[in-house]
C-alpha cells in the first residue's frame, strides 16, 4: 500500500465545517480514528483470510453468486441478473464485504459516522467527484467506441451494464470511480449515499486512489481532522440539524443504537454532578 500523502486540514473550530460543506460535487466519507486508511470491506476480509492477489477477483464472483442465489429467500424484489451494482449495493447494505466503499454528498452525514464512537481525534475523508471521475474514465481508456463514454454523467439502467465490463472484466485498470446503482436503497437515499468503486481490488483501495493522476493535490483529495475535544458541540451541532444515527437509521434498531450516544454525549456532565 502506498503511503498516504493526503493534504490535511484540522478543524480549528466546528463551524470552519461550514465552509468546507460549500464545495460542490464533492464525496466525504467519515472515519472514526485520524489515522485509518480508505479500505473497503472486501480488502479487510481479503487480508484476514489471507486471499491471494490471484484468487481474489474469483472470490468476489464466488460471494456475489451465492448472495444472488439466497436472496429471494429474504427479499421480495429482485434485481435484474445484469444490475451488478444494485446487488452490490445491497449485498453492502446488509454487511456483506463488497468492493463498494461508502461515502456522501452530506459533509455533515460523513462527520456525524466519524463522530459518533470515536475516542480520539477524527477524520473525514474528501474526494473531488468529477476529478475521480474524469481520471478514472482517463485510466480505463472509455473511448466513445467502446460504448463505456456512458459511465460520464447521470447514474442510468444502460451504465450499470458498462460499469460491469469496465469493472469486473478484464483488463483490471487500478482506478476509483464515484458511481451509484440505478434503482437506489433507502439508506443511500437517506444518507445522500454513494460508492466509490476501485478498478482493480487485487490491490488496496488506496493504491486504486494513488494511481489516478492529481491524487496529492488538496484540489481533489483532502483529510479533515476534527479534534477529540470538539466531539461534544459537534454531535450537538448535528443532531440540531437531524443528523443522527435515528435519521440515517429509521426504525427500532437506529433508534436503539442512538441511545448509547445521545444519552451519554448530552446528560453525561448532568449524571456526573447527581
């Protein structure tokens, strides 16, 4: 894995955030501890079992094929065989490793996921999104008669079919493409969520990230510490805006889990003076 040489930006106060949430078209995926690495879950699992780079591309088909064999078994829609993101996305969605790495348009969702279990400094993750793309298509060669010039612009049911021969299909180019299913989840709809994709995964996602052209320049990637000590106000700051685990989670179970945050984060200086 490449070194990280990520421009960083510490936030001096929680509303310099403000700012930075201006930035058009950009993605942000928060992480819970300053010095975490971008890493998808399929990388983590590769690592822990020990694949090897020559097994891993036949191991994700292996995963995708049984999820696609036992879903209708727990789900009442089906996704079309070829609609490769969308079972993706929702092999994600219910915490299968996949390629797909979360991030969001909302700077505020990414800080509330780095924010809420972190015990010390935290970060957001900041990637230009039509830099990731334009040099993604770049490295892939999506020349106009390949037919793959649709992966540019507007996520559609036709791109979903291109994505698949530009992704999964050899040759592997390392690249990271910022892209979305057609038919979109409620989480991702909610969380004003999308994935960056990774070309080639028998490397990691940072060496993906790495080898797109600019990628050192804080015009397109940048890491935005928020100091521990700011834990508290933002939390705050961010559930005043219903950015919380109960709006990015509806039902019992987000409910049930903000408990263990919200509780502590606003009544703890009260039930210490009790």
């Amino acid at each position: 894995m490449r070194a990280v040489t990520f421009k960083t930006l510490k936030l001096r106060r929680w509303d310099d955030i403000h700012a930075i949430s201006r930035r058009r078209h950009w993605l942000f995926r928060g992480q819970g501890h300053v010095q975490w690495n971008l890493e998808t879950a399929l990388e983590r699992t590769f690592r822990r079992e020990s694949i090897p780079a020559g097994r891993r591309i036949d191991v994700e088909a292996e995963l995708l094929r049984d999820f696609q064999r036992a879903f209708h078994q727990y789900g009442t829609h089906l996704p079309e065989p070829n609609a490769h993101l969308e079972w993706l996305s929702l092999m994600q969605h219910h915490g299968a490793p996949t390629r797909l790495l979360d991030f969001s348009y909302s700077i505020y969702v990414a800080a509330y996921f780095a924010l809420e279990t972190a015990d010390s400094d935290c970060a957001v993750l900041a990637i230009n999104g039509p830099w990731a793309v334009r040099q993604s298509v770049a490295a892939l060669k999506m020349k106009d008669e390949h037919g793959l010039h649709r992966l540019i612009g507007r996520t559609s049911r036709e791109q979903e079919g291109e994505a698949y021969k530009a992704y999964f299909r050899e040759p592997f180019v390392p690249s990271a493409y910022p892209l979305n299913p057609f038919r979109l989840n409620d989480r991702l709809r909610i969380q004003k969520g999308l994935f960056v994709i990774p070309g080639d995964i028998r490397i990691s996602f940072m060496d993906n990230l790495a080898a797109l052209p600019g990628y050192k320049s804080p015009a397109n990637v940048i890491k935005i510490v928020i100091p521990r000590a700011m834990r508290r106000e933002a939390l705050e700051q961010l559930f005043s805006m219903n950015v919380s685990r109960t709006s990015l989670f509806p039902g019992l179970d987000g409910y049930a889990s903000s408990l263990g945050i919200y509780h502590p984060v606003f009544n703890g200086a009260d039930w210490a003076t009790k």
